[in-house]
C-alpha cells in the first residue's frame, strides 16, 4: 500500500467536473442517475481502495458488533455509495445550495461565545463525513471567517473544479504540504484577528517524515500526525473538535471541546501530543462507529510504515 497523498485521483477529479455541471443543470435527482454507474466504475477499476474499504468495514464492525453494516466487498460497494452522496451534499455546499435549514449543529455556542470575544478557535477535523459544511458554517454568524488546511498535491485539481461556484462566504483554503514554523505564524496571525482555523487530523504528513505518533484505532494500532496537534500547543487557543455527519436528511454538525488552550513546558511537549493524539483517535473512532460509512479514508489507514 502507498501512502495516501500518492493515489493517483485524476479520474474521480475529471468525474467530479462532469457531475458538478449535472448537478448545477438538472438536480440533485437527475444527478443521482449519473452517480451510480459513475462510482460503480471507478469501484470497480480501484482495486486498492476497495481492499481498504473492506479492512475498515471489517474492524469497525468487530470493533462494535452491534453495528448493522455489511463487510466484504458488498460492505465495499454500499462504501463508496455513501461516499459519492456525500459528494453530492460537498457540491451542496460550495454551490451555496446548502441552506442553514439543512443544517444542525451541536455545541456551537461555545464556539460563538470565544468568537464574539475576538479569540479565534482551532478546529480538529477528519475525513469522516462532509468538512465542505464548513462554507455553512460561516453563515451563522456575520463576519465569520474560515481558514482550512489542504494538502496541495492532493487537492489542487479538486479545489479548482470546486472554486468555480464557490459562494460567497469567507473560506480561505491555505494550501501546504508540511506543518512548519512559517504555518505557525501564519496560523497565530489568523488566531489572533480571531478567525477559525480547520485542520483535518486523521491523515500522515506527506513531506515530513517521523513526525507520527501510534494510538489505538477500532482495536489497532495506526499512525496520526502530530502537526495538527503540535500546532493546538504552539497556538495556545481554544481547541474543539469538528464533525459533520449526514443524518437521514441533515447535516448534523458536532463542536465538541478538546482543550481551552495549551500551556505546557518544553519537557512535557512529546507526552502531550501522544495524550492528545490518543484522545482525537478516540474521539474519531467515536464517530466513526455512529456513522461507519461515512469515513472517507481508501487507504491502508493501519499501515505502520508510513511508506
């Protein structure tokens, strides 16, 4: 297995493009005709995704046996429907077609309160569920503004396709390949004008190597990234988690508190971010168990090496 960032996505990109001007020209319905044969397809030719696919159905499904899901390459299939719905609802929302009445959140209002004081908030995201809710997000409150990490490499062409008919709303994607000390102080000024920062914490770095801690993940050991965290110390601000789940007809949004902010001694650094690497992982895999399909990961997310 590679690592994530080497997938080649240049097919789901170009497929990407022709469903968003489906989308745009005829609905959400006429869109789901195209949809099915589409992720059919590329189910089909991925053969590393939907081995990945059913790694994780599998553990998830051990891990919590009361989960009523289907494993094996069925599991896999239903896998990757949910996956082309959501990127339905990610057109959804950078369309603008998303409207706040689609729309539930839990545990904004300690998120607002730090805001409305001119303090901004550092948001640990993952690739469960619908990140894209974020452009939303920024409606609730006027003169919000959202900064989200990307992967450059990973995402340059998929950004692009989307930016086309992006609304209005004040996101800013910041495009990096490694968190460094340049990210830090360009994150701090962000902070400080009181801004909220996104970044998606359930994926290794890409161009820096050794920077991964191990936590237990549906009863495995599996590699995170500590830049995520290491940045929630280095920016001394609220910390919550982000998560947006699709439940029956809603995108339901949780913030749930992760720290008030780290002031920690240089010694006790290293035990720090593996207490909070742990604790994000058990957070995700909390999750994860309420909405197994809905964890976009189609990677060997348990491979230790990091190659």
């Amino acid at each position: 297995m590679s690592h994530w960032s080497k997938i080649e996505e240049d097919g789901i990109v170009w497929g990407m493009g022709l469903l968003l001007k489906i989308y745009l020209i005829f609905g959400r319905r006429v869109l789901q005709v195209f949809l099915y044969p589409v992720v059919s397809y590329y189910w089909l030719i991925n053969t590393k995704g939907r081995e990945a696919s059913q790694q994780y159905l599998a553990r998830v499904s051990n891990f919590n046996q009361h989960l009523d899901i289907k494993t094996g390459r069925a599991g896999s299939y239903h896998h990757f429907i949910s996956f082309a719905n959501a990127l339905i609802d990610k057109l959804a929302a950078w369309s603008g077609s998303l409207t706040l009445d689609e729309v539930e959140t839990h545990g904004r209002e300690s998120v607002i309160k730090h805001l409305e004081a001119g303090q901004g908030v550092f948001l640990l995201g993952s690739h469960l569920g619908n990140l894209e809710v974020c452009r939303v997000i920024a409606k609730l409150r006027k003169n919000i503004t959202i900064n989200v990490l990307v992967h450059t490499q990973h995402t340059e062409k998929f950004n692009k396709v989307l930016n086309k008919y992006a609304g209005a709303e004040t996101v800013n994607l910041i495009q990096v390949t490694s968190v460094n000390a340049s990210t830090a102080m360009l994150l701090d000024e962000k902070i400080t004008a009181g801004e909220l920062v996104i970044v998606a914490a359930d994926r290794t770095p890409v161009g820096t190597k050794g920077r991964v801690a191990q936590a237990d993940f549906l009863g495995h050991p599996a590699l995170f990234p500590q830049g995520p965290f290491i940045l929630a110390l280095l920016l001394k601000c609220p910390v919550f988690t982000l998560f947006c789940l699709k439940e029956q007809s809603k995108q339901v949004v949780y913030f749930d508190h992760f720290s008030d902010g780290f002031n920690i001694p240089r010694k006790q650094r290293t035990a720090t971010i593996q207490q909070c690497i742990e604790k994000y992982a058990e957070r995700l895999q909390y999750y994860c168990v309420k909405a197994p399909l809905q964890w976009f990961n189609f990677y060997d997310f348990w491979q230790l090496n990091d190659e």
